[in-house]
C-alpha cells in the first residue's frame, strides 16, 4: 500500500510517501511557510512524489493531520486530501496532531503516558494524554494550564509539544516534569505511519476543532438584504 500524508497544521507544508507494506519512506518534502499553505501545498506533494519517483495514479491511501492547530491551515489539508481521494478514488484518513505528537515522543519516552500539548493562542492549550500503547487516556480538549498541570501528574505523563513551556513555567518544576519535543506539530513520517496503521475508513476526514475560530463576521459592514 503506497500512502500520500500531508499535514499543514502548523507552520510546516509537509508531504511523505510511505509504503506501508515495507514500513518504509519512500520521499519526502518538508517547507517551513508559516502561511501561505495553499499556495504551496500541491508542489510540495508533487515534489515528494518525484523524489519517490512516483505518481499520484500509484497512490492507495491519503493521511492528513486534521488539528488541532491552525484552522486556516487544518482547513487546507484536509480539503487537499479528501479532493484527491474523491479524483483518485481511494480512501482519506485523519490524523490528529496531538496523537502523531505523543507517537513521536514514545521514542524517547517508551513506557511512560504522553501529555501532548500545543498553545491554543488563547491562553489555553490544545492537550491530550496517550498510553505507551498509544491508547487514548485523555482526549483532546481545549484546557488551562492549571487543568494541564493536573493532567500531567494524574498520568504520571512526560510533556511534549510547544504547549509544554506554558506548562513548565507555571509548574515551577514542582512537581517536577519531563520534557520532550518542543513543536506545534509532529515529523511528516508520523502522520504516514499512523494513517498507514489506521486501517480505511468510510467516513471522511473532517478538521478536529477544539474551540471556534478566531475570526469573526464584521457585522458593521454586513449588506441589507434586499
């Protein structure tokens, strides 16, 4: 099974090729934008499609993180990834960024649970806990760093993500915490293993929202309907 996985939900523009049957990457690219996702993107995917010297025809599956992060950005991969599975027809599966997070730190951290936490931007942070068998042990959820705190020392959990820091800080290192990756999104080669391992599903990705969007409707300068 050759599996496309892309994942705009933070700064980077990412795509990876994974053969899933070999448990192998076959090619990569991985921009760091900040914003400009959509522009971007396709010749990301199609540069990493050459580097496995591949096209999308060869395709069997697409991964795609689907947040929480930026809802610009989640919106824009996930669009991408369900528009070529419906041209290619073949399944589209989500990933979602606190798990491919806690997927990447069971690396360093094998048998402790994973508090995987990104800033929410809003003074809360975007967490979740996963078992060393990445089973689920908190779900996603938009909490304070106070609720965070609590979180980490009910699981015994090892911090990872760029929501780690807030947590730190206000901890005071009492209790004291272990620290992993500082990042608002996970390697590309995470959301390939993960979407490869998932199995297809008949549902479509959809972006994993924790709260509403920022923006807001400027009602002042709405038009009258007629």
């Amino acid at each position: 099974m050759i599996l496309l996985a892309i994942d705009t939900a933070a700064s980077l523009c990412a795509a990876c090729v994974h053969d899933g049957d070999a448990g192998a990457e076959l090619g990569r690219e991985v921009l760091n934008i900040g914003k400009g996702h959509a522009e971007r993107l396709i010749g990301v995917i199609e540069s990493a499609l050459g580097r496995a010297g591949l096209a999308y025809a060869d395709l069997d599956r697409v991964g795609v993180s689907i947040g929480p992060g930026s809802f610009t950005g989640v919106r824009v991969g996930v669009a991408t990834a369900r528009g070529l599975a419906l041209a290619l027809g073949i399944p589209a599966v989500g990933v979602n960024t606190l798990e491919a997070l806690a997927a990447e730190a069971h690396a360093d951290f094998p048998d402790r649970p994973i508090l995987a936490a990104i800033d929410g931007r809003r003074g809360d942070l975007y967490c979740a806990v996963y078992a060393p068998d990445d089973a689920v042990l908190s779900e996603p959820a938009a909490i304070s760093v106070a609720d965070a705190i609590l979180l980490a020392c009910r699981h015994d959990a090892a911090l990872v993500g760029n929501g780690g820091d807030a947590i730190l800080a206000a901890a005071g290192n009492h209790p004291p915490l272990d620290t992993g990756l500082h990042k608002a999104t996970a390697d590309i080669g995470f959301y390939a293993r993960l979407a490869a391992a998932s199995g297809a599903k008949n549902e479509k990705p959809k972006p994993l929202y924790l709260r509403g969007a920022d923006a807001k409707p400027q009602s002042g300068f709405a038009l009258a309907r007629a």
